[in-house]
C-alpha cells in the first residue's frame, strides 16, 4: 500500500508541470511523449526536454521535374473523317476548351484513351477499306504511343492531388485514425493503377473512379499529416535520449533496496508509456509501412532521381520511427533488471 502511495505522489509531482505542457506549443502527435518525459524529468530532478523542430523532406518543386512532351497532330480533314471512331470523339473533347485545361493525372488517362482509340479506329478503317486513311492514322498512333512514357512522368510530376499528398503536412496527428487512413489508400489505389499499367493495355479504372480518387486526395490531409507525425515522433524520440542515460543509476538502484523514485519511474513507464504512447507509436508505424508499399509502387514508375530520392525519404521516415522506437525500450529494460522489476 505504501508503495501505491509512494508512486502516486511521486506522479503528482509533474501534475504543475503537466499543467504548463497543455498550455504550451507542443506538436499535437508528441503530447503523450511529452508529458511523459515530463514525469520522468521532474521524478529524476532533471530538465524537461522541449521539442526542436527539425526540417522535414521538401518535395521537388515542379519547376525541377518539368518534362517536355512533344505535340502529336491529326489534320482537321481526317478529324473530321474519324467522326464515326471513338478517336475522333475524343479529339474533339481535347480541342474544346475544357479538354486544354486538363493536366496531371487526368490528361495522363486521357492520353492512353486516345491511343488505344485510335489503335481501334485503324483496324475498323482497314476493314471498310479505308487503307489511305489508316496508314497516316497509324503513323499518328506510333508517334502517339511514343509520347506516353513522358506524358506519365509529367503527370507523376504535376498532378496537384498526388503533390498534396506526398508533400509533408504543417501539423501532426493526435491519434492514428485507420478508417481515414483506409480511405485514403483507397483514393491512393486508383492513380497507381493507372501509372503501374501498360499504356496499351486497359485499367479496371474508369474516368469517374480516377476523377473520384483525385478529388478525395485533393481534399484529405490524412497521408501529409502522417508524414509529419512520423518526423516528429522520430526526432522527439532522439531529442528524449539524454532523459534516460544511466536510468538504473539516476533511480538509485545501484545500492542496496529500491528508493521510491524507481517505484514512480516503474509506474511512469507502464502508465504512461506503455499505455498509452507505445499504442499510439505503434499505430502510426503499421500504417506507415501500410504506406510504403504504395509508395514503392509509384519509386518503380518515377524516372526522375529527385523525386525518387524523395519518396525513399519518405518511406525512410517509418523504418527510423520504428528503430528508435526499439532503441527507446532499452535503457528501460536495463532500468527492470538493475532495480528488480518483473517484466509485465
């Protein structure tokens, strides 16, 4: 019974400094972290640890993935001749004044359209005997098909949808929420099929299901703010490891008995630490590596060594959370064994 009393005056020791926490600038994603070091600090008399920010990974700016893609033409008479063709419905729709505004991924799926339209409309030519017609189609078609490697990694490089979502966000997560973050890989999911498939075989993605896609990553701060919690677990994670250097000693277990401080660390680390910042540690790394393997997909279709180098950034970001995270556990481990705590 004294030692419940022991351990929970001890805790009401940070209660005014949790108090000042609440009040204070912390990154939403590390209030748990930090009023968990603030108990550790003021049970050890130790200095609290504040949280310095440190720049996160910038994503290339537009300017450095520009790609040219050159202008492939059919002449307005045999335009006009293809009215009977899906292609020359759809050429129409990209001379209208709406068609010249589409960019990014919606220009990019709008551009296999049109070839794999216009490969059809060469074999129906053929057949109705239009041989002339579908020999200068034809050559429009390989010049065509030609441009798409290139019109796939301007959109990669342009879409405004994907750009919000691999750019890392201003603000953090509280909490790991999996029906947000489903529902983004879902709107996620869409643009990977149209980016992983040959650009002459067809999607199981129609028009709708991409444009749907886009318009919910556009509007979803989900996978930005993950980012951003990621980064800032992970440095708030280096900046806590002074707070524990020769925790055994700092507790006072290197004598004989087992001083009260190291009764209101033990308290601290399972109340506080595995209740309620590992869950929240470990939410955010499952989905983080749930991530990744889109992630993975869209290094596999980008050609350009910046925007690689920044994906592999933001993959990197999980494997580090989760690494410092082990790293965190050890000095407590050797805490439980200097001071005779059963694990559990």
């Amino acid at each position: 019974m004294n030692t419940i009393v022991r351990s929970l005056r001890g805790l009401g020791y940070a209660s005014v400094a949790f108090v000042l926490m609440a009040c204070s600038d912390v990154p939403t994603a590390l209030a748990p972290l930090h009023d968990y070091q603030t108990r550790i600090a003021n049970t050890l008399a130790r200095e609290t640890i504040e949280y310095q920010s440190v720049s996160v990974p910038q994503l290339p700016d537009v300017r450095e993935l520009r790609v040219e893609v050159p202008r492939v033409s059919v002449s307005l008479l045999d335009s006009w001749r293809l009215d009977q063709c899906a292609a020359g419905q759809l050429i129409a729709q990209r001379n209208s004044a709406l068609g010249k505004l589409e960019g990014g991924l919606t220009r990019y799926f709008f551009d296999r359209r049109l070839t794999q339209a216009i490969a059809s409309c060469i074999e129906d030519l053929e057949l109705s005997g239009e041989a002339a017609l579908a020999s200068r189609l034809q050559k429009a078609y390989t010049e065509k098909l030609a441009t798409l490697p290139a019109s796939k990694q301007l959109a990669i490089a342009t879409d405004d949808a994907l750009r919000h979502t691999l750019r890392v966000a201003a603000t953090s997560h509280k909490t790991a929420d999996d029906d947000a973050f489903a529902a983004a890989l879902a709107a996620f999911d869409p643009l990977l099929a149209v980016l992983t498939a040959s650009a002459t075989d067809a999607t199981a993605i129609d028009e709708q299901q991409l444009e749907q896609a886009l318009e919910h990553l556009h509007q979803t701060d989900y996978l930005p703010k993950l980012w951003r919690t990621l980064h800032e677990l992970d440095t708030y994670l280096i900046q806590l490891e002074p707070l524990l250097n020769d925790l055994p000693t700092a507790a006072g277990c290197t004598s004989a008995g087992r001083p009260e401080r190291a009764e209101v660390l033990h308290t601290v680390f399972l109340k506080f630490f595995i209740q309620r910042v590992q869950p929240q540690l470990a939410g955010f790394t499952r989905q983080g590596y749930e991530v990744n393997e889109r992630l993975q997909q869209l290094t596999k279709v980008t050609e350009q060594a910046a925007l690689q180098d920044y994906l592999q950034q933001l993959q990197t970001l999980t494997q580090r959370l989760n690494q410092r995270s082990r790293a965190h556990v050890q000095p407590w481990q050797d805490f439980f064994t200097a001071c005779g705590f059963k694990p559990g």
